[in-house]
C-alpha cells in the first residue's frame, strides 16, 4: 500500500484540482498557468528524450509542437464545428468529447511522422549538423504553414473555441483542465516507461558512446527514429492542446524562440531527469508569471528612490534578459541542471518508499 | 566447417592499403592471437570482421554464413562480440546497465510492448535481467554492479568490458589488446580469466595482442601481420623463431 | 531574349549582395568553430549590435564631422571603428562567458548553451534598454545607380560585393601567410600543439573573435547602410541563415563560408524570382537539407573518421 502512495497523491491533487476549478475556487488566471505548467511538462520532457538521454542538441523542437498544434486544430474545427472554410460539422457537436482525444492523438501522430525529417539524417549526421537539421526543420514547417492559404497562413487559425464551447454544453466541467492533466500524465507515463526498459535505455548508450552502441548489439538507427518520433509525437501532443486552450494558433508562436523556452526547460532540470524536466517546466512557468508582476513593482520602487530617469520605465522585455541570465549562471556554476542526470528517488532516497512508478 | 572464414580480404582507406589479401580459417573452439607491430592493421581486421567497416575486397563468412552487407549490430547479433583497445564502457550507466543493454540483440519486445508492460515485456526484461545477475556473478563482479564504470580501477573496467562482451553469448569473442594498460599483476589475473572464459563457456577466442607473454601462454595458434599482409603463421614456439617476424619487430637494421 | 539576359543580370547581382552579407557572417562562425569546435550562437546577435553601433557611430561623425568631410571619408572612418567596437563586444563575450568555461574543462554542450543565451541577452537587453521604435539609420552617402547591360547596381551593392572580396583575400592571407593564423589553423588539428609553437591558446582565440566580431560589425554597417531601419531581431533570422550557410559550405573552412553563403543567396532570390517570396525560406531550407543529407559534412567539410 505505502509503495503506491505517491501515485494516489498525485491522483487525488488531480482530481483536487479539477475540483477547485468546478466550483470556480480558482482565478481563471490561475487555472490558465495551471494549464500552461503542464503543456510545459509535456514539452520539456519530451525534449529531454533527444537532448537529454539521447545525448543530442536538437534546437527545433516547437516545429514539431506545430505540426500537431495545427492539425488537430484543423481536424476538431472540421469535424465538430460551423466552420467558414469546412462547412457543417462532420458529425453532431455534442460528440466532441468523446472525438478530442483522438483528435489530439492524430496530430501526435503527424508530428510524429514529422519528426522523420529529423530522425533519418540524423543515421549519418550528429551534433552540430544534426543541430542545423532541426532548425531548418523549425523553419521549414513554420513556412509551410504559412503558405497554407486554406487554414490561415500567416494570419493563424482560429475556431476551436467553438468545439471547446461544445464540449461546456454537454458538461458543465473543466474540460481542457482534464485534458491537460490527462496529457500530461499520459507523456511521463511513456517516457517513464520508455526510458527505464531494457529497450529504451539504448538511446542513453547511444549518447555514451554510439560506437559501442552498435557493436554491442543496439540497432542505432531504430533507436534513433523510436527516440525522435517519441519526443515529436509528444510535442504535437502539447501543440494540441495548446491550440485547444488558447483557440487560435499562429505559426509565428512556434518559432525558434518557442523551441529555445523548451531547450531553457531541459538544461534547467538537467539533462536525463524526467523529475528535473518536470520541475524545471513547473519552476519556469511560475517564474515567467511571477516576473509580469515584479518587473513592475522594481520599476515603481526604483523610479521612487530616484534611481531611474522619469522617461525609462523596466518593461516586460526584462523578463527575457533575466531568465537566459538565469541560465547563464547556471551553465557556469552548475551546469548539469537542477537534477543532473539522477532522478528525484536518487537524490532522497527516503522518498523510495512511497513510490513504485516504475 | 570453420567458424570463422575471412577469404582475401583487402580494406583500402583512400590510397592507403590498411588490410591486403587477408586469410584466415578459425575453427571452433581455437584460441589464437593476431600480432603485428602498430599500425599493421590489426584493428582493422578486427573492425572489418565485427561489420564496423565493409571490407573493399574479399568475403567473410561467420557460421556458414555471409556477413557482407550486414550492419555491426547484426553481426554481433549473429555471435560475434568484441572489446576494445581503448575501453568504451558506457561510463555514466551502472555496470549492471551495461550488461544489460548489450542484450539488445535478443529483445523479444518492441516499443509499445515496453509502453504497456506485457507479459512478453516482463518476460523478456526477467530473463535479461537474469543473464546480466548470472553473468555479473560468473565474472565476480557482483559486489560491483550499482557502480559506474568510469569509478573503477582500469583492470576492473577490462573485466566488465569483457563481462558486457560474454552477456550477448557470442560463439566468437573478439579482443582487442586486453592487456593493454595492465600491471603485470592484473595481467596474470586476465591470462587466468582468458583460460577460464574459454573452457568454461566453450567459446571461440580470437586476440590482439602486445605482450608477448599473454600470446605465448594461451595461444595455440599465431599470425602475424605487418603493412596489412601476413608476413607468419604458427604455433607460439615457430613464431619466435621466424626471422622475418624478428625483423618486423626489430627492424632492419642490425647493429 | 534581351529582358531575359537583364533579368538574369540583375539576379546575379542581387544574390552576390546578399550573399555577401550571408558570406560575412558566416565567416564568423566558421572561424570560431575551426579553432574552439563551438557553434557561437551569439554571432547573429553580434551582427545586429555591429549595426547599432554603426548607427550610433555615424551618427555622431554626422553630428561632428558632416560639414567638414564629404560622405565616403565619414564610411571610411566609420568602418575601422565601427569593426573595432564590435570586436570588443565579441571578445568580451569570449572572455565573460566562454572562457570562464572553457578554463573548467566544461563539457561542449554547456559552451553552446550558454551562447544560445549571450544571444537572447544581447537581443533583449538591446530591446530593453533601447526601446521598441525601430532607429532609421542616418544616409552618409548618396545612392547612385548604375548602369551594367541593362541591370541596374548601386553604389552600395558595389560596395558590399567588394567588401566580401577583399574580406575573403585578406582572411586568406591570414591563415595561410601569418604566423597567428596558421596557429589558428593548428588549433582546430592539436590544441596542445599550439603553445608548443611559442603563441598562448588564449591569443588565438581572441583574435579570431576579433577577426569573426569585426567582419560581422563589417557586415553590420554595410547592411545597415543598405537597409536603414534597425530593430534588435534582425540579426536572429540572417544569424540562423548566414550559420545554415556556414554548415552547408563546411563549417571551419573560410572557403566554405563564402561558397556557402553565395549558394544560399542565390538559392533563395531564385526561388523567390519564380515562387510567391513567402515560399522562399522554405524551400531554402529544404534543399539546404537535402545536401547535408547527400553530403552529411558539407561542401568543403571533412569528415571525421571514428577511431576505434
């Protein structure tokens, strides 16, 4: 019984959680960074399974997030809601759902798919060149999009507020809070379990020494598309979502700058630490909130005690200073992240105990 | 049916001729040594016969059966393992990890079986956990399997280099310079621990070796080869007798 | 027959300007990649604040010097200072973050972060600091046109094509006649041969982030003066671009930064000249993949054996 109570207390602050949110004890506000931590979770550690145990610097990882941002976005306008471009919905609105989540699992699977253009060059390519590959990738699939007339282009896409609206109209519950906490358990459950198999830990082989890898009996080149078509596929997960909860995607939110959040998330944690991934996503969500609140608070006490001229005022723009410092630090004084490559049992081993998610 | 069967086997690297015109015949159960003065291209051979490099000219036949155009984790699957002259552990994994992760070759699930935990997940993973227990036990390298391998003494690093080559149970060990790095105490204890693995495993044992003392005491049979051609071929006592072997050794000049 | 010949004309023209200021940058990378094995992330960001500093610089020789000297001596005084200023920036960077690390025995990875970030501070800090409006960058000399059958060629384009010319024979000159830069060269092959030829590791390091900062400010000014309005992005995409090109022509080879940086020009005002110039980054990209895929090191790279 004590060996699962770790997954019972996470169980239960779920369903807390989705409590809270029922009878509207939690700010909307609140409940939107709520969301936004786990689409972060997901995103982190994802990324954690290339950069992190596979050991590779891959810098495009909101391509893939973009792939499936967009077409399960496409896919739940076209099939449950009155759509300009679509036409009638495909079937009754009151089904959404029960169709969302496989909604959000095809766009996984296109990202995933995606994720090839990444996975077959890097057989023959490692490091710096595989680098470049996923930025060409980022680029590539933001400036497809773009050119897709049919669903937006640059303008973005919108409409999947309607089939969120739906989903209110059959239930009056938090939807995308249960969505979100469903996709996020899901992604650590398969990493989890991905990177403690015999199978899986291939990948840390690979990142260790990659020649020994292959001589020893490990199929590199299998291993290398399970590892990138994984971690896309997990980030067309969290694209899905994050579409469904703001309800207009634009190309230019996954760009480059979106991939970097989530490399600032896996260095942060520490590379090959899910638990780290995890806080790492959680300590980076609140700290970017926290900073919208304090950044103004030091600009008035600083114009108070004179320390500023009246016409410089600190603005957001800060927060982007302040959070690559942060890692700038790190990386001088502690640069294997929070975690390292250990586990949170490994650092407390006490907590073992309570824990047998294995 | 020789186990091993390289036929005329030439590996150029641009103009360089690394391996020319390379024969050998190895039956089951021999333990022999391939030696030669650096740079001869032993090593090569070694990578051309573990599917690392595909050979320019020539065949390899393992088993009866062709290895061209194999990829080096086929042919290990197939029963060749090797070491390395400079060790190459996973330094940052458990050395548990590292015996077990070489038993890729015979993983029976794929990767959602690893998603769900089947029945055939935790067959598979109970069975190689058990090889890894009973390899790490049969090597006396048990009290050492939660350590990582970059925090052990060199000879112990060699010992679960080796232990990682046996778990994949290879009809054919390949080793490349085993002594390498050694004292001379922990060179007896690896000429003791090459004897043993070879009759208590029953195993096709082919080496690279330096010390002559290691060659001469284990094996039967010798070849050596200088500039990528064979220049001898006998037992330990016709080998020290050849001339050109001294000469290759030695040098030309004599004083 | 004729428009089609000055339509090509003209083309070869725009994307040797372009490839210009690709070649330039992309020289920056190159360099320090060939000698400490590090992609600098920061160097985009190193080509938007030579920019800035070429604005404020010529602002100030307008403001003290326009009436007394005619517009080519101001960009021939803004050019040594504005390439001198940058350089300081590029070499503080070296010294403040990369070095620190390097002393450390830090793993490569950490180094490349942590360029990442120099990056995203030097961007934002500018954002920051310096406002959103974007700076209109003052006109020290008069546009001319010219005339070559039929296409028409500024003064200025001239002047970014010979730039990377001379910058490219100089660099030559560099790593194959001086001392400093064979070193250079021998780093990238030995790092512990160098102090043995009597030249500090330390020295050619910094000079060859004087060598990258000051072509990239180079690049800065002259693309500034070619396209006068700045904003604290603009050195992000053509940074992103100017690196692909780099990877393309081999990264660590001068030869390949330039082949490289020309390609992609010529490449992308290609496809722009038939396509709609929104397909333009895109296919791009996609054929700069598909020859890293055909040829995993690049034009001019040289693989690197594994030695077992």
């Amino acid at each position: 019984m004590q060996k699962h109570t770790f997954t019972i207390a996470l169980f239960l602050s779920c369903l807390g959680l989705v409590g809270l949110a029922q009878y509207n004890w939690l700010d909307q506000y609140i409940l939107t960074v709520i969301m936004f931590m786990g689409i972060n979770i997901i995103l982190s550690s994802s990324l954690n399974i290339i950069n992190g145990y596979m050991g590779e610097f891959a810098c495009g990882h909101a391509g893939f997030m973009c792939v499936g941002a967009y077409v399960s976005s496409v896919l739940s306008v076209a099939i449950f809601a009155k759509d300009k471009v679509f036409g009638a919905p495909m079937l009754p609105p009151d089904l959404a759902w029960i169709g969302f989540p496989a909604i959000i699992l095809a766009g996984a699977l296109v990202a995933a798919l995606t994720g090839l253009i990444v996975a077959l060059p890097s057989f023959k390519t490692r490091g710096d060149y595989l680098a470049i590959i996923t930025i060409a990738a980022n680029y590539m699939v933001i400036s497809a999009i773009e050119n897709m007339d049919i669903i937006g282009g640059p303008r973005g896409f919108q409409g999947m507020k309607r089939v969120i609206n739906s989903m209110y109209d059959v239930a009056d519950i938090p939807w995308m809070l249960i969505w979100i906490i469903i996709g996020t358990l899901f992604s650590i459950f398969l990493i989890r379990r991905f990177v403690t198999s015999t199978y899986g830990k291939g990948i840390i082989a690979i990142s260790q020494d990659e020649v020994a890898a292959e001589i020893m009996s490990i199929n590199t080149n299998k291993m290398k598309i399970s590892a990138f078509m994984l971690s896309a596929g997990l980030a067309g997960l969290a694209g899905g979502l994050f579409a469904h909860v703001y309800g207009y995607v634009n190309p230019q939110s996954f760009s480059i700058m979106k991939s970097t959040e989530c490399m600032v998330m896996v260095y942060l944690g520490g590379m090959g630490s899910l638990s780290g991934s995890v806080l790492s996503a959680i300590i980076f969500t609140v700290l970017i909130e926290a900073l919208r609140f304090i950044i103004p608070e030091v600009d008035s006490l600083m114009h108070s005690i004179g320390i500023l001229p009246d016409s410089y005022e600190i603005s957001q723009v800060w927060k982007w200073v302040i959070i690559p410092m942060i890692l700038f630090f790190l990386m001088q004084f502690r640069p294997e992240g929070i975690f390292g490559n250990r586990e949170l049992p490994d650092s407390f081993p006490k907590l073992r105990k309570f824990y047998s998610f294995k | 049916m020789p186990l091993l069967e390289i036929k005329n086997m030439t590996q150029r690297f641009g103009g360089l001729q690394a391996v020319s015109d390379f024969n050998i015949s190895i039956e089951e159960g021999q333990l022999l040594a391939l030696i030669g003065p650096n740079g001869a291209g032993k090593t090569t051979v070694f990578n051309l016969t573990s599917g690392f490099y595909q050979p320019t000219e020539g065949t390899i036949f393992f088993d009866g059966k062709p290895t061209a155009g194999l990829k080096p984790h086929q042919v290990t699957a197939m029963g060749i393992a090797r070491t390395f002259q400079n060790i190459r552990l996973w330094h940052d994994m458990t050395v548990l990890d590292n015996i077990r992760i070489s038993q890729h070759y015979r993983m029976g699930y794929n990767i959602f079986d690893a998603f769900l935990r089947t029945k055939r997940y935790r067959e598979q993973e109970r069975s190689i956990d058990n090889t890894a227990w009973e390899m790490l036990e049969a090597m006396s390298l048990k009290e050492y399997a939660y350590e990582r391998p970059k925090n052990l003494p060199y000879g112990l690093q060699r010992r679960v280099e080796i232990a990682r080559a046996m778990s994949i149970r290879p009809k054919l060990l390949l080793l490349d310079e085993p002594a390498a790095g050694l004292n001379s105490a922990d060179v007896e204890g690896l000429i003791k621990l090459i004897r043993w693995i070879h009759t208590e495993f029953d195993i096709t044992i082919w080496m690279i070796e330096h010390q002559m003392k290691v060659v001469m005491s284990l094996c039967e049979h010798i070849k050596v080869i200088d500039f990528g051609s064979t220049i001898a071929d006998g037992t330990p006592e016709e080998i020290q007798a050849n001339p050109v072997v001294i000469k290759a050794y030695l040098g030309d000049d004599t004083i | 027959m004729e428009t089609l010949l000055q339509g090509f004309l003209q083309y070869i023209i725009n994307s040797l300007q372009w490839g210009s200021f690709y070649a330039l940058i992309a020289v920056g990378y190159t360099l320090v990649y060939g000698v400490l094995l590090l992609i600098n992330f920061a160097h985009g960001d190193i080509f938007m604040v030579g920019a800035y500093i070429a604005f404020f610089i010529s602002s100030m020789l307008i403001t003290y010097l326009g009436g007394m000297a005619g517009g080519w001596t101001l960009v021939a005084l803004a050019v040594p200072l504005t390439m001198l200023l940058t350089a300081c920036v590029g070499v503080t960077l070296e010294r403040v973050a990369y070095r620190p690390l390097r002393r450390k025995g830090a793993h490569r990875l950490y180094v490349v972060i942590t360029a990442l970030m120099c990056g995203l501070i030097l961007e934002n800090g500018n954002l920051a600091l310096l406002g959103a409006s974007r700076k209109k960058f003052p006109e020290m000399v008069d546009t001319i046109v010219l005339s070559i059958g039929g296409a028409s060629i500024t003064n200025l384009k001239l002047l970014v094509i010979f730039a990377a010319v001379a910058v490219f024979l100089f660099l030559h000159w560099i790593v194959t006649k001086t001392k400093l830069g064979m070193a250079m060269r021998a780093v990238s092959f030995d790092k512990f041969a160098v102090p043995l030829m009597g030249i500090p590791l330390n020295t050619v390091i910094v000079f060859t982030f004087i060598l990258g900062s000051g072509f990239a400010g180079l690049a800065g000014l002259l693309f500034a003066m070619s396209y006068p309005i700045l904003e604290p992005y603009m050195g992000a995409l053509i940074g992103w671009k100017a690196f692909i090109a780099a990877v393309v022509g081999g990264i660590g080879d001068i030869r390949g930064a330039f082949i490289g940086g020309f390609l992609l020009a010529f490449i992308e005002i290609g496809v722009a000249s038939v396509l709609p110039s929104s397909f333009r980054d895109l296919f791009a990209f996609s054929i700069l993949l598909v020859i890293l895929w055909i040829k995993p090191t690049g034009l001019f790279g040289v693989a690197k054996t594994t030695k077992i």
